[in-house]
C-alpha cells in the first residue's frame, strides 16, 4: 500500500478502479490538503493491479472471500475502524466488503465510507452475461499491446465525458493514462475474470447496514450511476447521496476540487463521530 499523510491521524483506507493502482490517489488527496484535511492516507493496490499484479489467491478458496479477508487484516493492523473512500472498481470492492462478508456485529466495522460511481451488482441472469463478456474483455487484454489496450479501455462511452475538460486537466489526465500503460495485461486479467462486476454479490439482496455513515458519489454525466443512487439510499440508510454536476464517472480525475469539497465535510463528520 501507498501511505502518507500524517500517521497519528485517523486512518482512511483508498481503494483505486480497474486498470490503475494506489498511486491514482495523489492529486485527489492534494485537493483534501489543500482544503485543509489532515489524515493517515494508505491508498492500497488491489489484487493484479499496481504492486499487487501478481497477487492470487490459493487455489482452494474463491476471490472474493480473499480479498475480503486481506482487507480484514488491513483494518485490523490498523487498530481502529477506518474511513474507506473507493472509486468504481474499488468502490464495488469497499461495498461487497462492507455489506456481504459476515452478517450482524462480524460485519466489518469502520468509522466511514465513501462510494464513487459504485455497482450494486446484478441479478443472477445478468451477471451470467456480464461474467462471459467480461471473460472476452480480460482475453483481449491479455492478447494486446498495453497502448492498444489503455486505448480501448479509454474508449468506452463511461469515459466519454474526459474528452471535454478544461485544458488544466491535460497533465493528470496523461499521469492516469501513463499509470495504466504500467499495468500488468495478466494482472488485469485476473482482476476481470475473478473479480469483476458479474461476479460480485448481487447487494440488493444483502441486509441494509444501518450502522454505517456513508456518502455515495455519481456524475451526472454518468445517468447509469445516478441511477443507483436509490439503491443505495435502501441498502445504506445513513448514505449522503451526491449527484455531482458537470462530471461524469471519474469525479475525482475529472474535477478533484469539486470532489474534495464533497467528500472533505463528510471526512469531519466521520471524525466528530
């Protein structure tokens, strides 16, 4: 994991998206600095990304009780519950974690959590498909040069919305697209295959977590995730829920400073308890 900040702080746990790493992190945590937030950030790599491409788990056990268990461990070397804030990929793997592993007081217990353009998941025949589409994406990736690959990814219509910012942007929106020339195609299709949105718990049938503050974030350039907001309104009852205008599925890339005017409050609110 990338950390930094201040260590006597409380903790806040960042959980990058698909086809990135930790390192994706550093001009949103800029943003929060800037307006002041002071925090121990540990911006972890997630399983084929970043420092963590080669990273399996044993052949007996399924991925994501896994990860659910390396997060666990996280938390509790940590040695008090933290914030999470996560972003797409991440932000399914923070929601999964937070709402299917265990059940009642075993469920993991953190001060906070931040979703950024985060999937509920699918119903069983959905899932089916999305699970074979995603089997043929992880095969194309592997197959391809990284440029053509960064490329594609950067094509699709979720991402339609960078192709119009302002030109102060240019910068980090190259950084992003560098820091994904340096993934792993292996590593990337690992992730696909074994952690992907149709393989994930449908959340929808997973019990409301009452107990847990939460601000949930989509761009209202992103209407598929604005969607879900109400979802999420149902399965985290305390849940903020902030439709962004102007911005699309990467809020934080797009616009870190409207990003960290959102999320620094609820940061405060979570530490005031």
């Amino acid at each position: 994991c990338h950390s930094s900040g201040n260590p006597a702080a409380p903790p806040v746990v960042l959980v990058h998206g698909f086809f990135s790493d930790g390192r994706a992190w550093h001009q949103p945590l800029a943003a929060l600095t800037a307006l002041g937030i002071s925090r121990h950030w540990l911006a972890l790599d997630l399983p084929g990304h970043g420092h963590c491409r080669g990273l399996r788990p044993p052949a007996e056990q399924q991925a994501w009780p896994w990860l659910w268990h390396l997060l666990d461990e996280v938390v509790k070397d940590l040695g008090q519950p933290p914030i999470i804030i996560s972003y797409s990929f991440g932000a399914r793997v923070a929601a999964a974690w937070a709402l299917a592993h265990c059940s009642g007081q075993n469920r993991p217990q953190l001060a906070g959590m931040v979703l950024e353009s985060a999937h509920c998941g699918l119903p069983a025949p959905e899932a089916a498909q999305r699970r074979l589409a995603d089997q043929h994406l992880a095969a194309r990736l592997e197959n391809a040069t990284i440029d053509a690959s960064v490329a594609h990814w950067q094509a699709q219509p979720l991402f339609a919305s960078q192709a119009h910012l302002p030109v102060e942007r240019a910068a980090d929106l190259a950084a992003h697209q560098r820091l994904r020339r340096e993934q792993s195609p292996v590593g990337l299709g690992f992730a696909l295959r074994n952690l992907g949105t149709g393989t994930m718990p449908d959340l929808q049938t997973c019990p409301p977590r009452a107990d847990l503050p939460s601000l949930v974030l989509a761009g209202d350039l992103d209407p598929k995730f604005v969607a879900m907001l109400p979802i999420w309104a149902m399965l985290l009852p305390q849940a903020q829920l902030a439709p962004l205008p102007g911005v699309g599925h990467h809020i934080c890339l797009e616009n870190p400073q409207l990003w960290a005017q959102t999320v620094a409050p609820f940061l405060d609110q979570c530490s005031r308890g």
